[in-house]
C-alpha cells in the first residue's frame, strides 16, 4: 500500500478512474458582474422616425428629383446612430432589439450610397434589398410578439418596406406615393414608441402604454430576483453562444 505524497498540491478537483478530472461545484464561488448602461431603444427608433421622414417626403414628391443625393447624405447618420445602438443592445443582452438597429443601420447605409453614387441598376438593386428587409422584419415580427412596442413597429415597417420593393423594381409612380405614405406611417409609429419609452426610462415606470407581456414587463416590473433568474444560460455567460 502507497501513501499519497504530501508535495502534491491540493488543486480541488476529484480523480475518476483512468486519471480523468473533474471541477468541483463552482456556483458558490463564481460571481457575474453586470455594467448598467441606459436604454439606447429611443435613440433608436428616433433615428428610424427621422430617417423615414426623409425618404417618405423623398417618395412623396416633397424634394425634386435631383434632391436623390442630398437625402441620401441625410439619412448617412442614421447608419452610424443605429450601429452604435444594436453596439449597446447587444451589450444589455437584448438580442432582438440588437439585431433589429444593426440591420437598420446596414440598410439606411446601403441606400445612402445607392442614392448618393446613383450606380447602374441601383434602384432595382434597392428594390430586391427593401424585399429582403422586408422579409427580414417579418420573421422578427414573428418573434418578437411579447415586445409590443418592437412588434409594432416591425408590422409597420414589413408592408412599407414591400411596397417600397414593388416600387423599385417596377418603377410605378402609384406604388412609390403609397411607399411613401407608409414611410411616415412608420415614422410616426418608430416615434411614438421612443417617446414611450422615454418617459417610462425617466419615470420609472409605464407612462403611455406599450403592451410589455411576458418577459419583457417582467424585466420592467419584476424585481432584482426576476431579472437574475437564469442569468448564467444567457450569452456571454453561458460557456458557448
């Protein structure tokens, strides 16, 4: 019989057979240390309402039609306003509004430089990119139905980002009107929510209605305990993605 050697240092984790090792129970020695940051979702949909204005009035007929370049250049800023958002939202956890502001930030870039640079068959390449978006919105829509606010928007914008498809790749003056219509519909929807979303940052609780269910009123009205519950399965705790 063999004593064990008392130089071996004490490393806290169990032998199994053939020499493989296991880690102890950590939980009570893991702690998870969380920056809070203020919510970037009104400067979001701000940026959206504001960004939609543009193009609506450009659709609408506002500005003539050598007005393409200068609202293009407009709307270039909300490309880096919706970045540093779906930046930040990512960084509170909040993959869905995440991903929504980093895909709006691609799209209003895209479409700068296709109004701004005006390259042949850019607006049929802007049509198939709106029906794509499109698409994109509605599969988000389909998601995201706990998030009122979110989903409404998103309704909003799947037929005006479809209407405004059709009017690229047909060239229909009638389509881009009603394009344009729904671009301020949008607006005002992306600028109501933002609004809400404001004063209930500012107040600490619901001001004007936004229909938060499920998950999304509890991490509004839930308490400390709520918020934490399964913490360590969300990403960037969780071992993989």
């Amino acid at each position: 019989m063999t004593e064990p050697n008392s130089a071996t240092p004490d490393t806290g984790d169990e032998q199994l057979g053939g020499g493989r090792h296991f880690e102890p129970d950590l939980r009570r020695m893991t702690r998870i240390n969380l920056r809070p940051i203020a919510s970037p979702m009104p400067l979001g949909f701000y940026t959206v309402a504001i960004a939609s204005v543009i193009v609506g009035c450009f659709q609408l007929g506002v500005f003539e039609e050598g007005g393409r370049r200068a609202v293009g250049l407009a709307i270039l800023p909300a490309f880096i306003l919706q970045l540093l958002v779906g930046y930040l939202a990512f960084g509170a956890r909040d993959v869905l509004a995440a991903t929504l502001m980093a895909c709006f930030s691609g799209l209003w870039l895209a479409s700068s430089l296709i109004l701004v640079s005006d390259p042949p068959d850019g607006v049929r390449v802007l049509g198939v990119l709106n029906a794509v978006f499109a698409l994109f919105a509605l599969l988000m829509a389909v998601v995201a139905g706990r998030k009122r606010a979110l989903w409404l928007v998103l309704c909003t914008a799947v037929p005006r980002f479809t209407v405004a498809a059709l009017a690229n790749l047909t060239g229909a003056a009638w389509l881009g009107t009603l394009s344009g219509g729904l671009g301020l519909l949008l607006a005002a929807v992306a600028l109501y929510t933002a609004f809400a979303l404001m004063l209930e940052d500012m107040h600490g609780e619901e001001v004007l209605p936004i229909g938060r269910s499920g998950p999304a009123h509890h991490a509004v009205e839930g308490s400390l305990s709520v918020q934490l519950n399964n913490l360590e399965r969300q990403a960037g705790v969780r071992r993989t993605l």
